[in-house]
C-alpha cells in the first residue's frame, strides 16, 4: 500500500488508478467503475451509454482508460461520442479512440495499452443488415477481448444457399455468434450443421405478432439443435461469452497459470 501511496504522491499513479489497485474499482461523480473485471472475470468492464448524460459517460470513460487502458463504451448516441472525444483529447491526448458508428461502441485506448490476443477465431453472422447493431456490439467485444473476429453477413434463411455457401468458414471457426431477427431460424439451422459452439443471438427486427424479438428469442430457445442463446439485442453478452470461449480454446482461461507452472 505505501508504494501505491507513494506513487501517488510523486504524481505517477493517478488517484482514480490508487483505488482501482486497492479496491478493485474507482469512483468518480458519474459513478464505480469496475477495474478488476477483467482480471477477476476475464470479460473487460464496459460502461453502458444509455441513461447517462454525455458527461457521465466521458467521466466513466476517462476512469477506465486511467484505470486499465482501455474503455469500451456501448450503446452511446452522437452528443455522447463528442463528450468522449472531447474529454479524452483535453485529459489523455495520447489515447486512441475508434467509435464503431454502426453498432454505437466507442473504444478507447491508452498509448500504453497491451492488447489481449487470443490463437482463436470468433466469426459472427448476421441474417441480414438490420442484424448489424447488436451483432456489431458483439464483434467488438470479442476483437477487445483478443480473438480474431470474422463476419459473414446477409445469409437469412430465405435463401438456404447463401448459407450453405458458407460452410466451410462457419465450420474453421472456433465460436459462432449467429444473429437473427423476425422468427429467428438461422442459428438453429447453422447450429445443426457445424460442430462448433453457436451463440444465438436474437435481434429486435420483425413485426405484428411475435414482433421486436419475441419470435426470435422464442425460436432460439426452442431449437431442436443444440446452441445457447442470449437475450434480445444482447449483442455485448454474446461477445463476451464467444470470448470466454475463445481464450479457452487458446488455453488463456482460469487454470492457464497453473498449467503453465505445472509445467
């Protein structure tokens, strides 16, 4: 504790970064900011936009990016990605910020910042373009977390085809996030034609009855393939749980450092 409180004194550590080392989160006015997720859980924290003012989300931003080098923000609208640039450009000019218009996920990085990188591979599908916000939000989150990331977009199941052309790709990757609106048929059937793990996706496209998702999570839930599914437009929760996935299978999961030492 004296060397965290010694570096704060000669101004190397931040006090917002001292917390986080003793405490395991740091607050500030908008809010805690859980900096040891990522360690504890294996999943980065992420601040979620929506509810917050543009200067509550900037905040937030600014403490994880002091605290862990990295803040991952969702579901942010354009007022919110100007207070974040704003305040990064003022505070941390160094940082590099990267806003993923489509899926409204802004990402930032310090200068110092050392990615993950996972030997695994995560490819996400979509079954059409109104697919892409959610399935965006899980693509980053999975890239945040070290895994190679692919797309395969527009293979609804109106058109059997389109998917069967892709066989070979969805069968080379290691984790599947398949995202569908309206009934939501295509993880179940893409889930029946690979031996890869398959996260279903529900998105809130679609209409009248059995609309805004309630059909496609209904569908996922009830797939007679085997596929886990996530809630509707859960698209940081698929990615999350395809990059779990992804560290095991490069053997950077729970019990890494054990096998390490036992070696």
């Amino acid at each position: 504790m004296r060397e965290i409180l010694d570096a704060v004194a000669d101004g190397e550590v931040s006090p917002a970064e001292a917390e986080a080392r003793l405490s395991g989160y740091a607050t500030d006015d908008a809010g805690r900011f859980d900096a040891a997720r990522e360690t504890r859980r294996g999943v980065p924290e992420a601040i979620l936009g929506d509810g917050k003012t543009p200067e509550e989300t900037a905040s937030l931003a600014e403490t994880a990016v002091e605290t862990t080098g990295r803040a991952i923000v969702t579901r942010t609208d354009d007022d919110q990605r100007r207070a974040i640039r704003k305040r990064l450009a003022d505070d941390h000019p160094e940082a590099e910020v990267t806003v993923h218009g489509r899926s409204g996920v802004v990402v930032a990085h310090a200068e110092d910042f050392d990615a993950p990188d996972l030997d695994a591979t995560v490819t996400v599908v979509t079954g059409g373009t109104s697919d892409a916000i959610p399935a965006g939000e899980a693509a980053v989150l999975a890239d945040e977390m070290g895994a190679t990331v692919e797309r395969i977009e527009d293979v609804g199941v109106a058109a059997l085809t389109r998917i069967v052309d892709q066989l070979d790709r969805l069968r080379s990757a290691d984790v599947l996030v398949v995202a569908a609106g309206r009934e939501g048929a295509l993880p179940t059937v893409v889930a029946g034609l690979v031996n890869t793990p398959v996260i279903g996706l529900p998105v809130s496209t679609g209409y009248g009855y059995g609309g805004e998702g309630e059909a496609a999570l209904s569908g996922m839930l009830q797939s007679c393939s085997v596929l886990s599914v996530v809630n509707t437009d859960a698209g940081f929760v698929a990615g999350a749980q395809a990059g779990l996935v992804a560290r095991a299978v490069d053997g950077a999961g729970p019990d890494a450092d054990e096998t390490e030492d036992d070696q």
